[in-house]
DNA sequence: GTCTATAATACGATAGAC
DNA sequence: GTCTATCGTATTATAGAC
C-alpha cells in the first residue's frame, strides 16, 4: 500500500515552522506589552495571519501565552543544558559552572522576547493559570542549577538576580536612554554585550 | 479680611489623603495585573468610588499609571535616604551602605504595590511616555546608590540585581507554591522575610 | 466634588464560507 | 487550513445632573 509511505516531511515541517513563527512573533509582543497589554490582532499582523486564526489555532489567547512561555523556558533551558555540556566536554572540573551559563545567558538575547516574555509571566503571579505556570517555570530553572549544575544555593540565587536585573534593563529597553548614568550602569551589568538588549 | 485666614487644613487633608489612597489602591492592582490589565473600574472599586471619578482625578489612565510609579519612587528613596542617615548616624564609616539598605528595601514590602507596581512599569520599556519614566526612575535609584550612598559600580550592580529578584519573588507570589524547591528558594533569597511577599 | 448615563471604541471569540 | 463577517462584552473617556 503506497499510504504506508510517511507523508511529505514538507507539509508537516512547514506547518510546525509557521507555528513557531507565529510564537515567535507573539513572544516579542507579549514581552514588549504583557499579556493583557499585547493582543491577539497584533500577533496576528505580526505573524501575517488573521486574529481569528490565532485563536482557532490555540484555542484562547491565555493557552496562547501559556504556549509562549513554555516555549521560552524550552529555549532557555536547552541553551544552559548546551553551555553546561560544553562546559564539562571542556574539562572544567573544579570552577563554577555559572561562568558557563552567564555567556549563554547573554547570547539568547539574540533571539528576540525569551528573556521579556518570561519575565512579564513572572509578573502575573496573581492570574490562576499564567501564575502557576511561571512560578513552575521559575524552579524549574532553580531545579537545574540545582541539580543539574550543581551549584549552591547562594550561587544559585547570585545568578538568578543577575539574571533578573538584565531581564529588567531588557524591558526597560534601557540602551534607550542616552544620558551618562545609563551607560555608566549597562557597562556595569553588561559590558559591550549590552548592545544585545532591546532598544539598542 | 476675614479670608486671609488659612483654610481648615481638615478639609486639604481630606482631599491629599483621598487621592493617596486611591493611589494606594492603584499601586496593588497595577502591581498585580500591570499597566494594560488592571482597569480604572478595578482601582474604583478598591478606592469606593466611581469609576468615572478615577479619570476625572488624574486626566487619564496612564496619568495615574505615570502618578503611582511616582509615588512609589518617592517611597522607596524615603526608606533608602532615612535607612542611610540613620546607618551613618550610628557611625559605620568603613563598611558597605548596602548593608542598611538591603533591610530597608525589605521592610517596604509591607507597603503593598510598592515593588510590583515598579516592576511592571520597568517591563513596558517600549511604551514611550511609560518607559521613558520608567528608565529615568530606575536611573534615579541608581544615581542614589552611586552619588549618594557613594558606592562603587559593582556593588550598586549587585545590590540592584538582589532587588530585582525580589521584585520577580513577589510578582511571582512565590510562596502560594508548596514545593520544597519554592522553600529553597525563598530561604536562600529572604530568609524569614520571605514572609513578607504577596501571596505568603 | 462626586455621581449616573452613555458614547466610542477595542477586544476575544464564534460562525460559517471556501 | 485559512479567511471574512460579526457577536457580545469590556473599557476608557466624556457629558451633564446634583
């Protein structure tokens, strides 16, 4: 029977690649607007498809958010777990392990909304569904510096704040600003990788 | 002429403690669902009053947006300043001004919407008279530390990510998690203070 | 000063054609 | 799979009475 043959890798490729386009694209909205303040009319031009189109593929614009975090955690996640193995591949036994993971860290701002999209979900703490899937997302980061890693707890916190504070020069979209005291405080926090953020 | 006698301060009073505890009220509900989710109708309704009253106080919703992020500044420099004099004043000449201030962030936890109220404003960067405030607000904070508090870049960077941990732990409301993993966390972060987040 | 009523619009979601 | 048309509702803001 010639219907045993798998289908064209095409078509089912290029279904799940429009998908993640239109995530991508939500992503950078939800994270530039939050997810009341991004809605499903702007992905959708983002994405060059119609509003009604964006929920019928995801069934409400909660589950689409809920879509995009996961999918940003999934990101962040295979980039530690990539620094890390090169990391020990590299035979780094007695250092940390974080000065692995900060570069990585720094180089996903390159693909636009991870970091801003993440953060604005941490910032839904209240919302039933959106607030325990980011307080989930959040250790389940701790969890693999942890456990995976390796590291200590104060090690451990040290870079989820460091973490956070370039999260938030990210939504700031602090390159921005012009004047001496924002340069003085991204050279501080970022070096010359400052020029990753949003609004640079 | 009798009217050169100055009005009854009850009744100025009255009126700046009014529009405070709207702003009180705006604080949490803004910390909570940010700029776009929490409505005027919402911030109403905690304050007791009419909705249209809301606008009609402040010209429009971002203008309260813009008066809340405001008022929050203004409190957490009034900790910041009256923590660092009294720190000085116990004459602790050699040691890290951070130290003093760390405490006092933490004590303004019990102020609800202060820290979240912020932290939603520094994530809508992208929102040009919102961000363009925001920036210039984070940049004052980061000016106190530098000039007034004369600490060194590194150290202002440190103390400012530790803050913006927090900010995330309480947007999160992390303690509604059980988990002990959220216990870790929260213990490595807080300590016992961890208490004093929403959702503890 | 504060309210009620309401205008004007924006939004998420559904129905149904193709 | 994807679109157009549209419904029902929520939201900001204004008008105007008291």
């Amino acid at each position: 029977m010639t219907s045993l043959a798998p289908e064209p890798t095409d078509r089912r490729m290029t279904s799940a690649e429009r998908r993640d386009a239109i995530l991508a694209a939500a992503s950078v909205l939800f994270g530039q607007r939050g997810y009341f303040g991004a809605t499903t009319d702007q992905v959708a031009r983002a994405a060059g498809i119609s509003q009604p189109y964006v929920v019928r593929m995801f069934g409400s614009k909660e589950a689409l958010f809920l879509a995009v975090i996961g999918r940003a955690k999934t990101s962040l996640l295979a980039a530690f777990r990539g620094a890390l193995a090169d990391w020990r591949a590299a035979g780094a036994a007695g250092g940390d392990p974080c000065d692995a993971l900060g570069p990585a860290y720094l180089e996903l701002l390159r693909e636009r909304g991870v970091h801003t999209s993440l953060m604005q979900a941490f910032m839904q703490g209240s919302e039933p569904a959106i607030g325990a899937a980011a307080r989930d997302g959040f250790l389940e980061i701790w969890a693999f510096l942890r456990d995976e890693a390796g590291v200590d707890p104060e090690t451990a916190r040290s870079f989820l704040a460091d973490g956070m504070l370039i999260n938030v020069l990210a939504g700031l979209e602090m390159p921005r600003d012009m004047r001496p005291e924002a340069a003085e405080l991204l050279e501080a926090t970022l070096g010359d990788k400052a020029r990753l953020l949003p609004g640079a």
